[in-house]
C-alpha cells in the first residue's frame, strides 16, 4: 500500500463476505504506525509495553480522514 492508491474497507467479523456492500473508496494520502489493542472475551487488559506498532493508512473519504490499520483495507485494481 502506498499514498495515493484507493482503498475500501474490510467487515469486522465473522462473515465470508469482507468487503461491505455499497462501500465507498477513499484514498490513502499517507502512511503511519500506531499501537493497536485488540481485545477479545478473554483478552481484555492491554499491556501497551508488550504491543509492537501495526502500519496505518492515513485514508481521506468524501465525509472525512481517519487512521486505519492497513490489514482492515483493501487496494482497489481500477483496471477491473
């Protein structure tokens, strides 16, 4: 992933459909790292010292910006 490639987000969950329906592209205008807890039923107290930072992207969509982990994002082939 690099700055400037259209993007849409993952589904959170547990579903065999990960791409929302409907979902619109945003474009990556930067690249970042930042800690992320993910915390489950049984995981629920977040040791940040442990934590190794993830990549973000730094994504504009036509409502906004917001930082998202590059795994919870797709790259979008404008050829197909």
């Amino acid at each position: 992933m690099k700055e400037g490639d259209l993007v849409r987000r993952y589904r959170s969950g547990f579903t065999t459909e990960k791409i929302l329906p409907g979902e619109k592209l945003g474009t990556v205008i930067g690249l970042t790292e930042k800690k992320v807890a993910r915390l489950t039923g049984e995981n629920n107290v977040v040791n940040w010292d442990l934590i190794q930072p993830e990549p973000h992207a730094i994504v504009v969509w036509d409502n906004g910006t917001i930082t998202i982990p590059v795994t919870d994002l797709e790259v979008v082939d404008e050829s197909n």
